[in-house]
C-alpha cells in the first residue's frame, strides 16, 4: 500500500472536530468515534474503486489529508476534500448568518460545520436504495451487513462486485442496487462531475437510473456529490422546519434566496438542529 500527504488551504470557517461529531452521528454512514483531533475513515475511490484510507487533521486554516491504498492516490485525495467539503469557498458563510438571523444561531450552534455525508454519489444511491420504505436503523443494518460481506478493508463493495451480487432484499432492492452500479460503471454517479454540475439538472437526469426518484437524486446530489448551493425539494421536514423558523406562509425556495451561494450548507444546518431537537428520525426523544 502506497501513501500520500497533501495539505489544503480551506476557505471560510472551519472545524473538524465539529465535522467529525456531526458525521459520527450521521445514520446513514456514520463515522467511527473520532477524538476531535484526527478523522479517520475508509472509503471506495470514485475514480478505480479501490479502497482507501485516510486521516484528516487541522492546523489552523490547513487541511492536512493523507490518503493510503493501492489505486490512484491525487484524486482520492480530492474525493477526501469533496465529501468534507474542504474545497468549497465559504467566505461568504458568516455573511449569510449576518443576513439572516435563523443561519446565523445555527452557526452558532454548530461552529465550523462543513456539510460531509457520504463518500461518494455511488454509496448514496445504493443507501437511497436501501432506505424505500424501510426504517433508518433497518437500512443502516443492511448497509453494515453489505460491507461486512461483500466489502473489502471496510470499503461499501465497488460496483463491479455489486452488480453481480445475488441479494436477498425486500422487494426490488437488489434489483434497483444492480441499476446502480452499473450507472456508476458507465460514469453517471461521478462525484467530480456532479459536485460541479448545475444541481437541477442533475437530479432531473439521475431519475434515469432505475429505483431512483426525485427524492433519492437530491439525496445523491446533495449529500453524496456534496454539491454547496441547491435546495432540496422533497424534504417535508426541511418544509416544516422553513415554517417552525420563519414562520406560517414561508416558503422554502424564498427564504432560501439569502442562503446563496451556500443553500445546501444552510439546509443541512436546519434539518441537523431539527434532528437534534426532534429525534424524529432516530425515533427517540
């Protein structure tokens, strides 16, 4: 296994240690505890799918990313820096928070948080596939079981591996994961591209892939190509705490026009402190 260390200057606020306690929390695909000080995670290359490791520090407004693995190490370093979000330019966040009083106590209560979620647009469809229908927690536990199995050094299985699977899943689960991996094989769930894509589009032509609806190709553009200015348009949640915040008559795509050029940042900021008040996904108040 081959090593590399590049460091990045991050642009806008920044902290890891509360990145990594949201991350560790996030149910889909969470971390392993981390101390604060060094985040850890392994992950599957959207460039060769390979597995990698990585390690992240902070030294002040520097990142510090050494990514180990077999594969083609610059670009998993940069899917390291995407899926953190450490390649966004984020000046204008405490802008924002100035603008609008509601953004501004959320940074507040989340100092330093840079939107991360899944590694790749890949592990988020097949958690969109995974999650229909089913309770978060079941799905967490079929996504566990898939890496267990079927996965190598702790990596989600690469596509190739995927497609061939003979899955026994509740209804057209195995069907629809097969249609994902072949979208990533013929390069549709490219993290690169979509994190640079007009948003909109890219999640009107994700609908493409069998399995996956309006909601599930927000989710992939959102929160796994990590994509900084889109609003999500089929979160009732994110619609009812627009209404808890801003009050009765608002309206998402309006309150969401002082969030640019950072309306996903915004979003993911209100629904984390909506969880955290609400326990309404995890189930437990």
């Amino acid at each position: 296994m081959r090593t590399l260390d590049t460091t990045l200057g991050v642009r806008g606020p920044w902290s890891l240690a509360t990145s990594a306690a949201f991350w560790e929390g996030f149910a889909p695909a969470a971390l392993p505890a981390n101390d604060g000080t060094v985040l850890t995670t392994t992950f599957r290359s959207d460039t060769d799918w390979t597995p990698v490791h990585a390690e992240v520090t902070q030294d002040g407004d520097v990142a510090r990313i050494r990514v180990g693995g077999v594969g083609d190490l610059d670009p998993a370093a940069a899917q390291v820096a995407r899926f953190l979000s450490l390649d966004v330019d984020a000046r204008p966040w405490p802008g924002i928070a100035a603008a609008d009083p509601v953004i501004g106590r959320a940074q507040q209560a989340l100092p330093g948080l840079r939107p991360c979620g899944f590694h790749s647009p890949y592990e988020a469809a097949a958690w969109a596939v995974l999650a229909q229908r089913l309770r978060i927690v079941v799905a967490a536990r079929l996504r566990r079981d898939l890496i267990e199995r079927h996965g190598d050094e702790g990596a989600f299985p690469a596509p190739s591996v995927l497609r061939g699977l003979d899955l026994d899943l509740p209804g057209r689960k195995a069907e629809y994961l097969h249609a994902v991996a072949d979208a990533a094989l013929d390069g549709a769930l490219d993290g690169g591209t979509l994190h640079h894509a007009d948003p909109v589009r890219s999640v009107v032509d994700l609908q493409r892939i069998r399995g996956i609806g309006p909601f599930a190709a927000e989710l992939i553009v959102l929160r796994g190509a990590n994509a900084p200015d889109a609003v999500p348009h089929h979160e009732a949640r994110l619609e009812a705490e627009i209404v808890e915040q801003y009050g009765p008559g608002a309206v998402l795509d309006r309150v969401a026009e002082a969030w640019r050029p950072l309306r996903t940042w915004a979003a993911v900021h209100l629904r984390a402190l909506r969880e955290e008040r609400t326990r309404e996904i995890a189930g437990v108040r």
